[in-house]
C-alpha cells in the first residue's frame, strides 16, 4: 500500500471534516442567537443534503474523467467559497443565501468524501481484504470522530472570534490543505482507462444496487429521529441547555467515529481469530441488531420508563451498533466496486447515503411535528428491517 499517499489523503480528508462540523455548530448556534426557530434552522441544511444526492452522482462520474485528486481539490475550493458567502454582513443573511451557501457545502463535502473512499481502492492490493476493511474503518472512524471535534471548534471560534472570525480561521485552514494537496496528491489517482458515458453515472452491479438500497435505508433510520426530533425532545422536554445539546452531540458523533475505526477488530476476524474482509452474513446479523435497539427505546417509552436515561442510553447503544454497520457497508462498496473508475461505483453509493440523510432529515420533522418522538422510532425500526431484508440478497 502507499501510505505516503494514503497519509496525505486522509489529512486532507480530516481537515475539511474539521471544518464542515465547525461549520454546522457556528451555523446552528448563531442563527439561532439571530432568532432563527429550530425548523428553520433545519430547513437550512436541506440544500446541502440535496445536493449532496447530485453531487455523488456526477462527481463520481467527474472522479473518473478527470481524477480524484482533482475532485478532492475542487471540493476544497468549494467549501473554501461557501464559507466565504456566509462572511457577508448580517442584514445579507437571509434563508435563500445561506441555504445556497450549504449547497455550496454539501457539494464539497460529497467531493472530498467521494473521492478520499475511492482512492483507497486504488491504493490497497486486491489480495489484502482485511488491510482494505482496516483502513477505511480508520478513515470513516476518524472523519466521524473529527466531525465530533469540530462541534466543538465550532463553538469554540464563535466564542473567540465571533462568527466571521472563525469563518476567517477556518478558511485559512482550508487554503493551507488545499496548496499542501497540490504539491503531494498523485495526480491521475482514479482516472479511468476509458472515458466513461454520462449514462454510466448509474450503477449496473447487482451488488452495487444492492448495498446502495440498502445504504439509503440505514441512514434513514438514524436520520428520522436523529436530526430534529431528538434535539427538540433534549432541549424542549428534558430542559437542556444548548450547549448540553451541543456537546452530547458532539460526545455521541466521536464515540460513533471511534467505534467505528476498531470495527474490524469486532467484524473482521474468523473463528480462529484470523483476520478477514467481513461477508454478507456480518452486515445481516449487525443489522438485525441495530433493529432492535430503536425498537426497545420505543417500547420503553411508550412503557413511561425513566424516558432521560432510555433515550441517552439507547442512543449510545445505537451509536456502537450503527458505526460497525456502517463501516461494514463502507468496506463492502470499496470490495465491489470496479477499480477502472471506482469513483462511479463509489459515488453511486453515496448519492443513495446522501437520499436516505435527505429523506431521514425531511420525514424528522414531519413525523415529529404529527405524531411524536415514539413514532419517528417505528419509522426507524421500519427503515432498518428494510435495510437488513435488502442486504440479505447481496
């Protein structure tokens, strides 16, 4: 394996994560000091999910023509201009602007993810499965558990620097990957042979098809209840601070990030204790049980059980068994996809990750808003035992 570039692509990767959580905290924490009510704070990231669905589609298609070196650059430049946007002076703040400059953002991110999970393809042998589960594990796990951190470096820049000071911050620290990337990054990493059709955008493996519908579903069910029923209910209904909100967030984002870096340790190794490239049975029996965890959550509420200490307790339970889940789903794309190209494949992938965030985040607050936490719960139970039903026909 190349691990100089391995290396590089994973600083890149943990620089641009710092700043997208960042990026999330100053944008949810200050709109809200400007008055900003939690749904239209929601509705502000709805654009970037959006577009994150779009942009794997033909950024893995962009990968493939130009390079993933060069979409991973272009999606620093981007995030780069999105922060920018948001530097205007207050009375420009509208919805429409900002939700155009988390467009902006949602873009660069699905470029830089898209692209970092593909080049690792391309970096690892095709007979060293258990060294390929291990490393994405580790890029997916430190991206999460840096995202985590960046919670908190977002509220810290926004109580040193104030809003636009820490954009200023996190821009330069964005310049900084982006000249650095230019230098070291391969260049032609992930170019296919071939110039590839447009058309060819859409995947044509079964496998693919598969672990994608699969995918879309799995991060529907963290989503539906994750993304606004869960911090209303901790803020509205047990009275927490939002800063108490914030950093148990951020604590659950960096837990889910480790666990899921030491997931091969718990998937990746036989009977014998020889280590291996996890199957089709893992990622069934991992998400059978995931399913049952937002199922006892709403079971023991509808009970009336101490609901604080079920739902903080539940979701540390659904932290540890949705990082294996998804760092199993994120090795088996990488294990199936095709490495003349890779970025189609991958970025196919991760345009059905991104509409089953998209659709998680939408259905959060209308099934909230209807019919209650409890509810948004079975939606999930609902969404997983789909997951688990598609992935046993890969």
């Amino acid at each position: 394996m190349n691990l100089q570039q391995y290396l590089v692509i994973t600083g890149n990767y943990w620089a641009f994560t710092l700043t997208d959580g960042a990026l999330r905290m100053l944008v949810v924490l200050f709109f809200h000091q400007l008055g900003f009510s939690p749904l239209e704070i929601a509705m502000l990231f709805i654009f970037y999910e959006f577009f994150g669905v779009v942009t794997n589609l033909v950024g893995g298609y962009l990968g493939a023509r130009i390079g993933l070196n060069r979409t991973m650059q272009i999606g620093l430049v981007l995030q780069i201009i999105a922060l920018a946007a948001l530097t205007v002076p207050t009375e420009y703040l509208t919805v429409l602007w900002v939700m155009a400059a988390q467009a902006i953002s949602g873009i660069a991110k699905d470029l830089n993810k898209m692209s970092a999970k593909g080049a690792i393809k391309l970096l690892v042998p095709d007979n060293a499965q258990s060294t390929l589960y291990k490393w994405v594990a580790i890029l997916t796990g430190s991206k999460n558990a840096l995202k985590g951190v960046g919670f908190f470096l977002g509220g810290l820049l926004l109580t040193l620097f104030g809003f636009v000071g820490a954009l200023y911050t996190l821009m330069a620290l964005l310049l900084v990957t982006w000249l650095l990337s230019l230098i070291l990054l391969q260049s032609e990493l992930g170019k296919a042979k071939a110039k590839p059709k447009f058309k060819e955008i859409f995947s044509k493996s079964r496998a693919i098809n598969i672990l994608s519908a699969a995918r879309m579903f799995l991060f529907g069910a963290r989503d539906v209840w994750f993304v606004i029923a869960l911090p209303v209910v901790l803020s509205q209904q047990f009275n927490w601070d939002h800063w108490q909100v914030g950093a148990f967030l951020a604590i659950w984002v960096i837990f889910y990030g480790f666990i899921q870096g030491i997931a091969p340790r718990l998937t990746g190794r036989d009977q014998a204790g020889v280590e291996h490239g996890p199957d089709r049975n893992a990622a069934v029996l991992w998400a059978a049980g995931l399913t049952l965890i937002p199922l006892g959550i709403a079971l023991l509420l509808n009970a009336g059980v101490a609901p604080q200490w079920i739902i903080v307790t539940g979701l540390m339970l659904f932290a540890f068994m949705f990082a294996v889940n998804s760092s199993l789903h994120s090795y088996l794309i990488i294990r199936f996809a095709n490495a003349d190209g890779v970025s189609l494949d991958v970025g196919f992938y991760y345009m059905a990750n991104a509409m089953g965030r998209l659709i998680g985040t939408v259905l959060s607050g209308l099934i909230f808003q209807t019919a209650g936490f409890v509810a948004c719960l079975l939606v999930s139970v609902i969404f997983l035992a789909t997951s688990t039903i598609i992935v046993r026909r890969l």
